[in-house]
C-alpha cells in the first residue's frame, strides 16, 4: 500500500485516502517559440529594410543628381546655339543695309538726314538695338539707339563718339577690305560707355564697288543674354577670355579664376561632356546655391570672343533630396512596421496550440484528468494534440481502474480480516 502511495505522488495523482500531493513545478520556459521565430524574422526584416532603403536611396539621388547634370549641359549648349542664332540675325540685319540703295552715297557724304530715312525703317523692322554708320576713316557718321523700354520706333540718334572704330581689330578688317573664306563681313565685341555691345560689321560699297563706308549692326549683351535666360530659364554670364566678367543676368556674377578659362579655352576641341564636366564650378549667390557650366564664347570662324557661363540653382535638387529622403525613410518605417506585425502574429498563430498544450500538461500535472484540448487544423501539432488527449483518457481510465482495484483489495481484506 505504501508502494503505491509513493507511485501516486511521485506521479503528481491525488492519493485515495484523500492525502494532498504537493504541486508539480514544471521548468521555466526561458526562450519560447513564438521568441525563436520572430526574433530572426525580424532581423532579416530589418536588414532588408535598411538595404532596401539604402539601394533606393542611393538609386534615386543618383538619378536626380544626372538629371541636373544633363539639365545643365543642354542648357549650355541651348545657349551657344542662341549665341549663334543671334549672331547669324544681325548678320541678316547687315545685308539688308547693305543692299539699302542710297546708304552708301548717304555715308560717303556724310549726309545724317538721308541716312536717317533710309536706315530708321529697316532698324525698326527688324528691331536692332543699335545701328551705326562709320565713313571710310572710321568716323561715327550717324548712330541709331533703341530707348531702352521704349517703343519699336523709339530710337536715339548721335553723330560722335569717343570710341576709335578703327582701332578695333574686327572693325578694321572691314575698312582694309579683307576677305577671308567666310566673306567681307566680321564680328565683335565693342565696349561702350552705355553697355557692352555685340556688332556685325560689313563694308558699304560704291558704284565701283569700292568701299565708302562701315555698317555696324549691334544687340546688347544684355539684352542677348536676357533673351538666352528666357528661352533657357538659366542664369548666362560672358567673361573675358581672362574670366573678368562682361556682362551677366546675375546682379553680381562672379569672375572665374584665370587657369580655370585658360583651361576651357584649351579643351574646347575635346567633346562638349568632358569640357562642359570638368569646367563646373560652384556659386551661391544671394544664398542660393548653383551650379555653372562654362564653356567657350565663340564668334564668327569660331573665334573665341570669351567665355559662355550658364548656371542653374540647386535648390530644387536639396528639397527633391530632402523630400525623397523623407518618403524613403517613412515607406521604410512603415512597410518594416507591416512586415513586424506579421511575423508576431503569425509566429502568434503557429505557437499558439503548443502553447495550449503547455497550460494543459500543467493542469495535468497538478491533477486535473479532465482536460481536453480543442484540435484545430491538420499539421504536426494537430496530431500531438489528438494525441495528448487520448494520452489523458488513458491516464483517467487507468486511474479510476486503479482506484477500482484499490477499493476491491480493501474490501476483500476487510471481509477476510471479519
């Protein structure tokens, strides 16, 4: 009888005299389940999101950063051809004085009021910005100045000047009557008192066909370079071939370091990406950063007049960076957020039926034989549950058996004792 009291208690059962047993203390679960398949799962999950989040960033802000570069080489060549498109028009401005009948005998004679009828008309019409007529030495005859703001017919008229013309290189070269594989005409840069000036200069010529006089049709570089900024949306600066600055939509441009127009002057035979990369520089002005393309300011017969800066800020690239940093970093967040979420709960639902087994054996293990386990679904822990349960039908069985059989052998030794 004692033996089996003691196999009673040592299995955790309740003795039939009604002893107490004491509780059965099950080992602490240190790590569970759930723990070991989620923690690794999030660990990948947060590696993913890191990389993934480091790839698109590095991805995008390169993209952005080509685009600019690209943006601002178009821009650059957008405004040598401007140049040259501008120059080409005061050189269709030119023939049309020059086929003027009557301009050639007008300025060999000096005479102002004929050259004003004969040369207001054609100015106006094709709206030049400064029209002028010198005699065979050189001399101002009559010059034409558009009023700045004015009207297309709204121009100034002057009969002197203080500028030698005929000490102009380009200038000169129509006096002398040269001609060269691009024609008789030529181009330049005059400075004046009022503003740098772009001319076109061709010879006026007499019946004879000899020269009486120099033709100067001209723009401004300001009013050139307003016109590139409105087709281009780019800040256009022009500097001596030294990096002085001519003349810039900027209110205060920049001088460019003397190698560094050197070097552009020197490389402009290379292709336009490797010249236009390697001349970049950066600005900031009026706190906004940009960035310049420099390149050469070529007239005609691809004379180098100077230097051709186009600079586009920035700014739009910083705030696209910022804003798309954000972006990354909160899809980031949120889709490792998602992606944590799902692993508890799934980790929740594997788990969960092992863990009902876990309360189970416990109420097992403090005595309880009637506990039973709802199976769910057809995996592996199906199956230990089904048998978990039978486990403990056989276990209730065998301890009423058992306690059928005690109460037997007591009374059989009660009536043998009688």
């Amino acid at each position: 009888m004692e033996v089996i009291k003691d196999n009673l208690l040592s299995e955790g059962i309740h003795s039939p005299r009604g002893e107490k047993v004491p509780r059965v203390r099950l080992p602490q679960v240190r790590f569970p389940i759930r723990v070991k398949i989620t923690v690794p799962f999030l660990i990948l999950a947060v590696g993913l999101a890191i990389g993934a989040a480091y790839a698109i960033t590095q991805i995008v802000f390169d993209t952005i950063d080509e685009r600019f570069t690209n943006q601002l080489i178009e821009s650059g060549k957008l405004s040598a051809e401007s140049m040259v498109r501008q120059e080409e028009s005061l050189l269709r401005s030119l023939r049309l004085f020059t086929y003027t009948e009557g301009l050639s005998d007008a300025t060999a004679l000096n005479d102002v009021d004929r050259l004003k009828t004969l040369s207001l008309g054609v100015a106006a019409n094709q709206g030049e910005d400064v029209v002028k007529f010198l005699d065979q030495d050189g001399q101002l005859v009559l010059g034409i100045v558009h009023q700045s703001g004015g009207d297309a017919a709204d121009y100034n008229f002057t009969t002197s000047s203080d500028i030698n013309f005929a000490a102009i290189p380009f200038i000169a070269n129509v006096l002398e009557g040269r001609v060269d594989e691009f024609g008789d005409k030529y181009s330049g840069l005059v400075q004046e008192s009022g503003g740098d000036v772009f001319y076109a200069a061709g010879p006026l010529l007499d019946g004879e066909g000899q020269i009486s006089g120099v033709v100067l049709v001209g723009k401004t570089v300001v009013t050139m370079l307003r016109q590139i900024h409105d087709e281009t949306l780019a800040q256009i600066t022009v500097y001596e071939a030294v990096g002085v600055p001519y003349d810039s939509t900027f209110y205060e441009p920049l001088p460019v370091n003397g190698d560094d127009a050197a070097l552009v002057l020197a490389n402009q035979n290379e292709s336009s990406l490797r010249r236009n990369i390697g001349s970049r520089r950066g600005l900031n002005i009026s706190n906004i950063d940009y960035e310049e393309i420099l390149g050469p300011w070529e007239g005609r017969g691809n004379e180098d007049l100077g230097l051709i800066g186009v600079s586009l800020p920035r700014t739009f690239l910083v705030r696209a960076s910022n804003a798309t940093r954000l972006q990354i970093t909160g899809l980031a967040s949120f889709s490792l957020l998602l992606v944590i979420m799902l692993g508890v709960y799934i980790a929740s639902a594997i788990t969960r039926p092992l863990r009902n087994l876990v309360e189970a054996s416990t109420e097992v293990a403090e005595g309880n034989l009637q506990v039973q386990i709802m199976p769910r679904g057809n995996d592996e822990v199906t199956v230990l549950t089904r048998s978990f349960n039978t486990m403990i039908a056989s276990l209730n069985q065998s301890k009423a058996d058992l306690l059928n059989a005690y109460d037997s052998t007591l009374e059989g030794w009660s009536m043998a004792l009688e």
